[in-house]
C-alpha cells in the first residue's frame, strides 16, 4: 500500500461539477494505492500512521488536531515510467481487490476518531487543495 499524504489548509473533491468530499481548515489529504497483495495489515499499519504523522503545525498529528483527512483512491501511484513513455500499471491491483481495501482504509480512519472524506472510487475527479508548507510524504506499508 502507499499513500502519498499532503498537508493542507484546505481540500476537496468534484465528479460531474459537484463537491463530493471537502476538508476546511488545517488537514491531511491522501492519495492512496493499492497493489496486488495488500491487505487487512497493510490498512491498519497505514491508518495509524497516516494518523499519528506528526507533520501538521507545531509537530502535531491529525490525531492530536482532531484534523480532518480528505482519502481518494489513486491507482497512478503504482505506474512504472521506467522504460518508454507510457506508464505501466500491473504493479496496482484491479477494482475489486483494491476498492474494498480503500473503503477498509477510510473506515479504520473513522474507527481511529478521524472525519473522514471521500473521493469516488473509479470516478473521473478534480482535486483541488492548498497545501500548507507545502509538506508532502510518501509512505509505503512494511510487506
């Protein structure tokens, strides 16, 4: 699993010209990725850090902050541009492997006390957002 989380001061989220998940106010907004042998632990190990991170102002986590976290599903994250032009993704595992482990994802947020919002899985989205910093990290799960 990998996440590229930004913190930002703003968030959000349009399909077909409406806002379908937004955060106000200083938060985090995550792109995650899903390869092909992802599971239960890789959800638990990246919520928790996702929301332990200590990378918002005064080296508080959102946990800490009460901030909100703004998810959307980013199958890109496992494209390969290492040969040609055009990316690979074989490394991202397909829809119906990955969108139960993104809903898994956002949920172990909610249980850990996070506000979660939502991108559309497999929606066409435009996401807007100020990062603040800008910080921006890139996490990958242990396995």
């Amino acid at each position: 699993m990998r996440a590229v989380v930004q913190r930002t001061t703003s968030a959000s989220v349009t399909v077909d010209g409406a806002v379908v998940g937004a955060t106000e106010g200083p938060g985090l907004l995550v792109y995650l990725g899903i390869t092909h042998d992802d599971g239960a632990a890789d959800v638990a190990w990246m919520a928790r850090k996702v929301w332990e991170l200590r990378i918002l102002r005064e080296e508080r986590s959102a946990a800490e902050a009460g901030a909100p976290v703004l998810v959307v599903s980013q199958f890109t994250l496992y494209g390969d541009a290492r040969k040609g032009r055009r990316p690979g993704w074989s490394a991202a595992a397909p829809g119906p492997v990955s969108e139960p482990l993104y809903e898994a994802f956002c949920t172990e947020l909610e249980r850990l006390g996070a506000v979660v919002a939502r991108g559309i899985f497999g929606a066409d989205m435009a996401v807007a957002a100020v990062n603040d910093g800008p910080i921006t990290l890139i996490l990958d799960s242990p396995r």
